[in-house]
C-alpha cells in the first residue's frame, strides 16, 4: 500500500510538471496577435490579442490599431517581430516585451497577460511606442546603473 502511495504521488508530480511544461505561457498569446499583425493588419492583431479578455469588445481597446496603423504611415509594414524578453509578474501572470521591426523603423511594446483559472491566457494590458523608454523598463534600455 505504501509503495502505491509512493507512486501515485510520483505520477501525480510528473503529469503536473508535464502539464506546466507545456504551457506556452503569454508568450504564444503575444505572438499569436504579432503573426496577425504581419498577415493581416492591426485590426487582425488586436482582435487576435484581445480574444477572451474583459476586454475583448471594448471598443476603446480596438482604437489601438489606430495607433499602429500611424505607426506604419512613418515606418511602412510590418516585416517581423522579436520576443525580447518574458518576465512573470505573479505565478498568474506574465510581462512580455516585444520589438516590431518596420521597413523604416522598430515599434516596441509591453504586453502583461493573465492566466484564468482554466487556464487560458488573456490580455490585461498593453502599450505600444517607437520610443523604447515609453514602454520598457529603464534597465532594459539604459542597461544597469553603477
């Protein structure tokens, strides 16, 4: 009986391992809305990052593709992305910041996510800036202070 207990506990830590293994985190989430972005425009990544949140229908939140679609007026399409860094916050939830790069120029942005219950990532906040120090903290643009 013992030696059962043993293993079911044994199992039981390898499939809650395996399971948070797997989780991709606000990282896919985050790119999800970026591969939109690169295939079907600003409506399509907001819509895409917005999906399931408290946010999701509110049309304040859709005014950000406004701002992307400026972006592009200055810089051109949208070519690709970087993750630049991903960061937990909270054991639910996660900060990612991310670089788009332009024909003419890089977009930054700071996107934080949370994990429902279920399990699933949704959009809490984020920002975009062609000015690297709006969004991001400042040690990742100025590098560490003496």
């Amino acid at each position: 009986m013992r030696m059962l207990s043993v293993v079911l506990v044994l199992c039981s830590s390898f499939l809650t391992n395996s399971v948070l293994a797997a989780d991709p985190g606000a990282k896919a989430l985050v790119e999800r809305g970026l591969s939109a972005y690169l295939t079907g425009g600003p409506d399509a990544a907001i819509k895409a990052w917005l999906k399931g949140s408290g946010m999701e229908g509110n049309t304040q939140a859709l005014t950000q593709a406004n701002s992307l679609r400026q972006i592009e007026d200055f810089y051109g399409k949208p070519e690709s992305y970087d993750i630049v860094k991903e960061n937990a916050i909270s054991p639910r939830s996660q900060m990612v910041v991310f670089a788009v790069n332009h024909a003419k120029g890089v977009v930054f942005g700071r996107f934080q996510a949370y994990r429902t219950k279920s399990g699933t990532w949704v959009t809490t906040e984020f920002k975009f800036h062609t000015e690297a120090a709006a969004v991001l903290p400042p040690e990742m643009v100025f590098g560490k202070q003496p």
